[in-house]
C-alpha cells in the first residue's frame, strides 16, 4: 500500500518519549522542527518510517512516525531496530580503537604486519592509517561482483595496485575500512561479530545493536523500502559486518553518540577506544578525516556540511593533507551518513554544545536532507 501521509496523519503515528519533561519549551522547540522537517521529507520521498533522536546535556527527546513495515503497519517505536549502512563504519573504529587501547595494534603498523599473506604487496606494506582512513591508494568504493567469498578477498588485496600514492588522496571505500574493522577484530584473536556482539556493544551499554538480529528481536527489525516501494534488507557480502552491518535502534544511537561526547559512564578502556576513534590523520578541502568520523570545526556553514557529504565527496578521489589537529577536541562537528538498499541514515553532534541528533529511515533518501534536517535541529536548539 501506499503510503501518503498528511500532517494531521503523521502526528497521530507520533508518539513520542522523552526523558525530560515532555512539556518543556525546549522539548516543544525541537518538536516544532522535527514535526515539519519529518511530515515534508515523509511526503517528498514517500519514507514510510521516521525515528529522530536528540540530546541535549544528557538529557534525551525521542520523536517516531509512520511505520517500520507497511504490511502490518507497525509503527515505528525508539526500540525499531534500523540498518545503519555506513555509519556501521563507526563501530568499526571503536572495535579496532579498543584493539588499539589493549596495545593489539598500532595505527602505524604495516597491513602485512597482521595478514602476512600480503607481504611485499602494494597494500601490505601501506599502514594501518592508511586503510582506516581511505587514503591506502585508491581501494574503490565496493569489491567487484566476483569477489564473494575470505578467499577471493585475499586474492583481491594481494593482486590490487595502488591508483594514487599512498597518503595524498581520499577515495572513500568499503574494502578499505572494512580490511581494518577486519584486522581490529584479528588483532584480538577474535571473530568480529563476535567480539562486536560480546565485548564492543556490551561496554557501550548498547542492548538493541546487533550485526546479526536475534530470532527473538526480528519483531522490531523494520523492513526496509527500496526506490519502487519493495521491502527489502541488507545483503550478505565480504566485510559487510565491519563496513555496513550494524542494525540499531534511535535509543541505542543516542547511547552511542553520548558515549562519544563523554556523558554517559562507561568503562575507561572502551571511552579511550571512541577517544581513539576521533583522532584527525587527513584534512580535506572541507573536514579532517578521523577514523570513522568525520569532523568539521565548529561553528560551521551548512553548505560546508553539504559539500563534505555529497556525492562528489563520496564517489571521487580527493586529495588529502596530513592533519596537524591530533585530537580534534570538543569544537567539532562530527557526523556520519548511512544507507543500504532500503535503509537511511545520519548521526552527528557537538561535544562542546553536547548535542548530538540520530536520523533513522527506512527508506534511501539524498544525503543532503538528512545533513539539513539535523543542521536545522541542532542550531533550533543551540541558537
């Protein structure tokens, strides 16, 4: 069925929770936003479901619409597990920061100094760096379709020559953070779902995120849409869990992105892990590329934001400089877009405003919405 929501439609599917007062004016000031920037992009992009996530100060607001499967018109809830596409990418960096924390792995190791089958190859002797952060040569955005299986993926890296010299571009790619979210895992002696689903998820108080969604869980997992209204999920592939697989819910998220900015408690080792995960290695023409993250400084231009999230940025090779930043601080706007087949996502906040936003859809929308759609709520609240 179609979905066609009005105004009057989609605040009737919106019941939302808050941890403040729901009575608040900054509860109604960021509602206010939320409710029409939601009807408008449900409606223009016929997204069936919408959860929308914000913390201000510790202090969380939820807002659901429409449905996480049109069949059974579910409505979405806080506790609607999404895909997360790319920002799976995130917890990659985590994952391999704590591998990193535990002194299992150096940034500037040589690959091969973790896969001795790439030894006196191209990509075995680029650094850890390097593969975290795009900038190894060129790795493209996907493996080629023959490519399906560890063994195939291996012939695939040893084979593989670099495009660019190692360090000077960006050329945004799956196998490339996939290959260290991999050797994260490795490091630690340690099968990556596993060691996502059992240490990394578990530190981060994180008790809805799966890779691999539980039978008992499948209730909440929303279908999601593709272009011509099809319900669909993410397909098995190589690296998929370190590169796009992780599903979570809005309230997981805005655990996430608390754990971040360092107001939640959680364990030292793990807080060090996503500490390590913000550190900037390469500056662009328009953000410093930490491990995961994307970090511009703060106060910035939405059209910035835009421009650093578009397609170009995406699809093409940019060139790069060492960052002289380090730790990029507090004064950052950090953010991540997200998407799968049916699936799309965005989560960014401000350390230093402690802020942070969670867009979850299920359906693939353009980048550029979901960067205005959280600009617009963050400056609602911090202007």
């Amino acid at each position: 069925m179609k979905l066609n929501l009005t105004f009057a439609a989609i605040l009737a599917l919106s019941p939302f929770a808050t941890l403040a007062n729901s009575d608040s004016m900054q509860d109604k000031k960021i509602k206010s936003v939320v409710d029409e920037k939601s009807t408008e992009l449900m409606e223009k992009y016929d997204i069936p479901g919408l959860a929308v996530a914000v913390t201000v100060d510790g202090e969380r607001y939820f807002y659901n619409y429409g449905f996480a499967d049109k069949g059974s018109s579910t409505p979405v809830t806080n506790e609607t597990i999404f895909e997360l596409g790319s920002i799976s990418k995130t917890f990659a960096a985590a994952l391999a920061g704590y591998a990193q924390e535990k002194g299992a792995l150096n940034m500037n190791d040589k690959i091969s100094d973790h896969i001795e089958e790439l030894k006196d190859t191209p990509l075995g002797n680029s650094k850890l760096v390097h593969i975290a952060t795009y900038t190894a040569g060129g790795l493209p955005l996907q493996f080629p379709n023959e490519v399906t299986n560890h063994d195939e993926m291996m012939q695939y890296y040893k084979s593989w020559k670099a495009e660019f010299e190692v360090g000077t571009k960006r050329k945004y790619s799956n196998p490339s953070i996939g290959l260290f979210g991999y050797i994260g895992s490795q490091s630690m002696q340690s099968d990556y779902t596993e060691m996502m689903e059992k240490i990394i998820l578990p530190e981060l108080g994180m008790t809805n995120t799966f890779v691999d969604v539980p039978d008992d869980k499948v209730t909440k997992y929303a279908y999601g849409y593709n272009a011509k209204g099809e319900s669909v999920r993410v397909n098995p592939g190589v690296l998929d869990a370190e590169a796009y697989g992780i599903k979570s819910t809005s309230t997981d998220m805005i655990q996430f992105i608390e754990a971040n900015m360092g107001i939640v408690p959680i364990d030292v080792s793990i807080k060090h892990a996503l500490e390590n995960s913000h550190i900037g290695y390469f500056d662009t023409k328009t953000f410093t590329q930490a491990v995961g993250w994307e970090g511009y400084n703060y106060p910035t231009s939405l059209s910035k934001l835009l421009e650093g999230n578009s397609s170009d940025v995406i699809l093409n090779a940019k060139s790069v400089t060492p960052s002289i930043t380090g730790n990029l601080g507090s004064d950052v706007w950090f953010n991540k877009t997200g998407s799968t087949g049916g699936f799309g996502a965005y989560v960014a906040y401000v350390p230093s405003e402690k802020v942070g936003v969670v867009i979850l859809a299920n359906k693939k929308y353009p980048n550029t919405e979901r960067v205005e759609f959280a600009y617009d709520i963050i400056n609602s609240i911090v202007n």
